[in-house]
C-alpha cells in the first residue's frame, strides 16, 4: 500500500467522482481508476458502489478513509521537519558522573536554548557501560575517558581532568604507613578511575587497612572528613564542595594518570546533529 493510492482514494471521497479527482490531483482518470482497484485488492474489501458515473463510499470505505487522512496529515507533518534551518533530532548522549555533575550543567542549558528543537536525552553511566552503549547504537555519543583508540570510534577531547588525592585535615602529608592505617573508598571496577587506583597502588606499594565500593562521592567526602579514610577523586569535584574542603586535605598525585575526558563517537556516523552538539558543548 502506498501512499499515492490513499491520496487517489480521498480525493474521490472527497470530490465525489475520478474525473473531478484527476482534475484536481492533475492526472488522467484512468490513473486513479487503476489504483483504486489495486487498492480494493490488497485490501480484500470494496470502497465503492459504482453506479454508472458515480461512486458511493461503502461503509469500508469510510473507515479506510477516517484512517487514510490521519496517515496522509501525518506524512506532511514528517515532510516539514526538515524544510527550515532549525536543527531537529532525538540526541541520546551518555556521559561520565563527573562530566555531568562538574563540567555539563551550564553548557546543556546554553545547548538547550540554540538547539529547542532536539530531544535531548543524557544517561550517566560507567566508562565500560558507555563504550558498550555506543557500539551497541544506545547511544549516539558519549562522554568518558580518552582518548580511545578503536578502528570504529573517534575521539575529541572535551575537559580537562585529573585524580587528586583526598585525606583528613591532619594528614597533610601521609606516610605509606598512615595511608596504611585508613579505609579507601573507590567506585565499583567497570570505573575508568577505579582502574587507574588499583594500578597506582599497586606501583606505590600503599596497602590500605580496608578498600570499600561507596559510590557516592558526599558520602565518600563525609567519611573522610571524619578521619576514617582517604579517596581518590576527580579535581573537578574538589571545586563543588567549598565548605568541606576546608576539612579535608587535597593533593596533587603525579603518579596517578591522566584522567581528561573525551567525545566518543563512532566514526560513521553520518548525523550531523553529532558534530554541532559537540562543537556546542565544548566551545567554553
């Protein structure tokens, strides 16, 4: 069924015979009558009582045509999303909690006012989740840990990150030893930073008395302000929480990796819309 022949057919219904319709849809009859056969046929019904020079809707007629005008709105509607300069889309776009919470608040809601027309859509996730998510076509770009090299994917950088080492106020300067005597608090394994933490103490040769999966970094900086234990975090978190950073001790671990984070997109995609989101997102 197409939608040629519903638009043949309503304007019959409409125009009550075919020469009046083929004279508006500026086509020969024969035209039309051929096509409302192949109509009746795919349908299995009749739409019309024909009496000599006229035709008669049938009560199947009817409801076709009820439904064929709903369709045939809905048609021009899809032809008309694309007509002006309004970029239009539905985004879905993963990113790292650190991205979301620290870099992305202000720069979507600027993205929000220049695009009101594309369906945003944001999932916060783990580094390995989002990877999976993009390759899988989840999600159409994600924000996490790079660069990542992938015959498939492409990468931008987009914030500057690094981990920061997260002690008690009286522990300015820990020894391996007084490291040894605290909890670690780090976020589950499919965690890009949990990786990087894992392999610095295993390099430092830090041994702490207990290492806990507490994602949530509130809680995490609550345990630490009462001397229980010590985290590695992103810097950028340190800038949103002023008041507890005047009871906790921050320093810079030059051991601890590069934690910036990038763009990820797979390399064929043919949107448009991938390109401006990022060109917006990362422009200041």
């Amino acid at each position: 069924m197409k939608l040629s022949q519903l638009g043949f057919f309503c304007a019959v219904v409409e125009r009550g015979t075919v020469a009046a319709a083929a004279a508006q849809l500026h086509c020969v009859p024969s035209n039309i009558t051929t096509r409302l056969r192949e109509l009746e046929d795919q349908l299995g019904v009749t739409l019309f009582n024909r009496e000599k020079n006229r035709l008669l809707v049938t009560p199947e007629g009817r409801l076709l045509y009820r439904s064929a005008k709903q369709l045939l709105a809905m048609a021009d509607e899809m032809r008309l999303l694309f007509t002006d300069d309004e970029v239009r889309g539905v985004l879905r776009v993963g990113a790292l909690d650190v991205a979301l919470d620290n870099h992305l608040p202000e720069r979507i809601a600027r993205y929000r006012r220049e695009a009101p027309w594309v369906e945003l859509h944001i999932r916060p996730e783990h580094s390995l989740m989002l990877e999976r998510l993009l390759m899988e076509g989840e999600l159409d770009l994600i924000l996490t840990d790079g660069p990542i090299v992938h015959p498939l994917l492409a990468s931008r950088l987009a914030f500057r990150e690094r981990l920061v080492r997260v002690t008690p106020i009286n522990l300015a300067t820990p020894t391996i030893e007084d490291l040894a005597k605290l909890e670690l608090y780090v976020f589950g394994h499919t965690c890009h930073y949990r990786r990087q933490i894992d392999r610095w103490l295993e390099v430092s040769g830090i041994q702490p008395r207990t290492t806990l999966e507490l994602e949530s970094y509130p809680s995490i900086f609550a345990c630490i302000e009462a001397g229980l234990g010590f985290a590695c975090v992103p810097e950028s978190f340190i800038a949103q929480i002023s008041l507890t950073k005047k009871k906790v001790h921050v320093e810079a671990v030059t051991s601890l990796d590069s934690s910036d984070i990038h763009f990820v997109w797979r390399k064929n995609q043919a949107s448009p819309l991938i390109h401006q989101f990022i060109e917006s997102i990362g422009s200041g």
